[in-house]
C-alpha cells in the first residue's frame, strides 16, 4: 500500500509568510497603541491572505481570495502611505502587497491556459 504523498501543489510559503506579516501589523498596532480597529484589520486580512495561500497550494489557478485581498490592502495601505509619508506600517504593508499582486499576475502570465 502507497502512502499518499501529499497536495501535488507545495505549499504557497510566501503567501503565508505575507498572511503572518499583515496578522502581525494588526496585532503589534493593538499593542503599540490600543488600536482595536487596527487589530481587526490586521486579523480580517491576515486571515483572508491566509486563506487565499491555502487555496493556492491546493490549486494553483485558484488565486481570487489571494489577489482581491493583496489589492485592495495595497489600495488602502497605499494611500495611507502617500499621505502620511511614514514608512511603518503602511508602507511595509503596501510594498509587500504589491509584491504579492506581482507575484500573481506574473505566475498566471507563465502558466499555460487550460
């Protein structure tokens, strides 16, 4: 008998990585300042980027959750970048989700159409 060798996908690392670091902002803003809404953000996101990884590593063309999420968190930490000029935590966040909408859109570039 064959043991099963697991998803055919790895697991999308990067996207959990940016799933903890958007998580972590929230909490460490809920720390920092006692910024509840920070906190919900930061969990709401992290936990939809989290979701959006699994749903990657289980099939690669499914990135919807991942990118609606990635966008519009570097939408919104964008702008709040330009007007307050500060680097942390919106232009962390805003870098990073740029990267990850860059990823995608390069990934579903180089994958054949089925």
């Amino acid at each position: 008998m064959q043991k099963d060798s697991g998803p055919l996908v790895p697991l999308h690392w990067l996207g959990f990585g940016y799933a903890a670091l958007v998580a972590s902002g929230g909490i460490i803003g809920y720390a920092k300042a006692g910024s509840v809404p920070s906190l919900a953000a930061g969990l709401l996101f992290g936990g939809l980027a989290g979701l959006g990884a699994y749903q990657l590593s289980q099939d690669p063309r499914n990135i919807w959750v991942f990118l609606a999420t990635s966008g519009t968190l570097a939408g919104i930490m964008g702008m709040r970048f330009y007007h307050s000029g500060k680097f942390m935590p919106a232009g962390l966040i805003a870098g990073a989700s740029l990267l990850m909408v860059a990823k995608l859109g390069i990934s579903m570039l180089n994958k054949p159409h089925e």
